[in-house]
C-alpha cells in the first residue's frame, strides 16, 4: 500500500508464511482426542479470543464469547462433555500466514444420548506462533441454502461492494443498510508490537453504527480485498488497510466472516485484526 513505510506489518510479526495453516492444523488434530489436557494447550498465551454465533430455529441469534485462559479451558470442558467429535468433511479452506479459514461439516457424538449429529460450520482461526488465538465460528443457519444460484452470487457480490465502497467514504448509514435488522457482530484488534487491544461486541443496529463509525473505527485512507470466499451461509474476506485513527496512523490486516441472513443482508462483522503504527 502507497502509505507504507520501512516498516510494514509482515515484517514486526513473528509469523513464517505456513504458520497459520500449521498451527490451525495442530489444533484441528487435537480437537479429534476430545482431551481437554491435549486440546488446550494448542491455544495461545498471546491473546485469546473465541466469538461463536448461531441462530435458533426461529432465527434468535445467539452468542459465545470467551476471552481468558480460564474461559477457554472451560470452554472445552464443556465442548467434550456435550458431544464428541467423530469425522470432518472440508469445503473451503483460506489460509494466511497468522489466519486459518476452516468451512467444514462435522460428525459429532452426543455424550448424553449417543446420538450422531452433523452441522456445518465456518471457522477463523486466528494464530500466534505458540497456538491458535481462538475460534471465530458462524454455524450454519436453518434458512440456509445448499447453493446459490448466478443471480443470488451477484446480488451478494454487489452487497459486499457497497459494504465496502460505504466504508471506504466513511458512510456509517450505507453500511447499515447491508445488514440485516438482527444484528451481532464481534471485532477484535490486536496490536502486533504493543499493548493495545479492542473488542467490540455490537448486538442492535445502533451499537453497530457506533462501532462502524470513523470516530471509533478510524477513517480509511486505503483498502484493499487480496480474498473473498462467498457461499449461500456466508461471505470471507481479507483486507489491508492504512487507518488515521486520530493520535496515530495504522497499517492493519482484517480477516472477518460477514454471515448471511434470511433476507441475504450481513448479520454482522466477525472479525480478528492485526495492526502497527506507521
């Protein structure tokens, strides 16, 4: 990007180009021993961040945030006491050098029943060299489709490029109106050399509208999408910004799920940031 100095995000990260598929990797080999003591110890002590969002069946959404060691131990303790993972099936895969993508179906057992279940799941794995950070998850919905047809992928291509070019202008409103009414987003930041850290948990239109706005969420400078993934459940997509966020100026890398919903509007913006001031 034009307003890039010497210094650039890649190189004050401690990440080898494989690391996030590596890492993912480890962890997604470890969740098969359905061991707590083997699976936690693949999450990171750099940060930890898990936000997983589902819908009921009647279209409640419904949110699990963790955001400590103790949580994420507990977390897991609570996953292989529920239900058992049996078998993974993989439909996309994205990886960078600090982010894995994982859209996989999943067999699990149920501890208390015994019974097989199956769902589908897009997941952002966020990685530091010693582990994951944690799981971004959007579970598939009940209105979602098994495939979208020519005329629904341009309607969604056209969408995330008015959530995009909205954005770009600094537009809070333009935004919003590629949302659905039922709303949830989660954005995490994470300054790569520093101390700084955001969560943002956004649940009502109006709390995303303050998230989104470049008060808060800085004025873009520059954008860029190097990725996208579009399915009928969800869209991926990976930017590189430049950010005046008024006491300072950041490069930052955004890897976010924006979830479809029934309307085929955004639900939200699950996301996981990486960033150094310029």
């Amino acid at each position: 990007m034009s307003i890039s100095t010497s210094r650039t995000l890649s190189s004050e990260m401690p990440h080898s180009p494989e690391t996030g598929r590596r890492i993912a990797r480890e962890h997604g080999l470890s969740e098969f021993t359905n061991d707590v003591d083997t699976i936690t110890p693949t999450v990171s002590a750099w940060d930890q961040h898990f936000a997983l969002l589902s819908s009921t069946p009647d279209g409640e959404l419904q949110l699990r945030l963790v955001q400590d060691t103790e949580g994420v131990h507990r977390f897991y303790v609570d996953r292989v006491g529920t239900r058992l993972l049996l078998k993974t099936h993989g439909e996309n895969d994205v990886s960078s050098s600090w982010y894995k993508l994982t859209d996989t179906h999943a067999e699990w057992q149920s501890v208390s029943t015994g019974e097989i279940e199956h769902n589908r799941a897009a997941v952002l794995f966020p990685a530091w060299t010693d582990g994951i950070i944690g799981e971004i998850m959007w579970d598939e919905p009940a209105w979602s489709r098994e495939s979208i047809g020519a005329d629904e992928g341009v309607d969604i291509s056209r969408r995330l490029e008015a959530y995009e070019a909205a954005w770009r202008s600094g537009d809070t409103q333009a935004r919003l109106l590629t949302v659905e009414d039922k709303t949830c987003s989660v954005i995490r930041v994470a300054e790569v050399d520093g101390e700084r850290r955001s969560l943002t948990v956004a649940c009502s239109k109006e709390e995303l509208r303050e998230a989104w706005s470049p008060s808060s969420a800085g004025r873009v400078l520059e954008l860029e999408r190097p990725t996208r993934v579009t399915t009928s459940t969800y869209v991926f997509a990976a930017y590189q910004l430049a950010l005046d966020l008024g006491d300072r100026t950041v490069a930052r890398e955004t890897a976010v799920i924006l979830p479809l919903g029934p309307n085929g509007r955004f639900v939200g913006e699950l996301s996981y940031s990486m960033e150094i001031a310029v």
